[in-house]
C-alpha cells in the first residue's frame, strides 16, 4: 500500500509524456543472487520495451547454438539469478522467455510490434496461466 501512494506521487509531479514510463514499466522482479553477465546492455532492451520497437538478436541457446532472431520484446523480468526477456518470437511463431545473458548481439529495428504491448502481454498471462493450470491438473481453468 505505501509503495502504491509513493508511485501516485511520483507520478503526480512527472512530466505527462513520461507517465506511462513510470506506471506501465515492463519490469517484474522475483529474488535475485548475483550479478548478472550479459553480453549487451540491458538499456538497449528497455529502449525497444518503451518504443515499441522489435529487436534482432543472437541468441545462444543450452547446446551453445547460436541463431539469429526477429523478437517483439514485451517484458524484462528476473527469475532466480537471470534476467529474462519475455518476447514473441517470430522464428518460433510462439512466446518465448530468453536469458539475455544468452543473447549476444541485439539491434533495434526500425518495424513497431503490430499489436500494442499490453495486448500481447494480455494474451501471453492468459497463456501463461492456462499452462500453469494444465501442469496443476486443473482442468477448470483451460
């Protein structure tokens, strides 16, 4: 509740145009360890988040695997000890969540995501949770 009155007054004095910044960060936060080591700086995701914008980037996958991606970055999050990048992926034609300590080269593209972010997040909780009910057994919820 405090954390939610000192965002409101945070907001109240930001300029309008920076609102959004503040109260629809793509930004979540679970326990974190130790440093993180990412090949690319994170401002280049959070850019593409805030614009809208797709990202190219070279993702090495478990095997060491390397392949080039079109991604629609929609959240950057932490999981554990790892920031992940929770995109849609046009090579998979599917969400996916990539460790950016695996990605080793990004650029941001001049192509907007064609949905709003908020959309394709929507639909990827919806998702998320069917998938989580699925694993439970609960089958009321799919």
């Amino acid at each position: 509740m405090a954390a939610a009155d000192a965002v409101t007054k945070i907001a109240v004095v930001l300029p309008k145009s920076l609102r959004p910044v503040l109260l629809e960060a793509p930004l979540v936060s679970t326990r974190y360890r130790e440093p993180l080591l990412d090949h690319i700086d994170a401002a280049l995701i959070r850019t593409a988040l805030r614009e809208q914008r797709k990202l190219a980037i070279a993702y090495v996958d478990e095997k060491g695997e390397t392949t080039e991606r079109i991604v629609w970055p929609l959240m950057l999050g932490y999981l554990e000890d790892r920031r992940i990048l929770v995109a849609w992926c046009e090579l998979r034609s599917d969400y996916r969540h990539f460790r950016t300590d695996r990605i080793t080269d990004a650029s941001i593209m001049a192509d907007r995501l064609p949905k709003h972010r908020d959309s394709l997040l929507k639909l990827w909780r919806e998702l998320e949770a069917s998938h989580s009910a699925e694993l439970m057994g609960d089958k009321s919820r799919v």
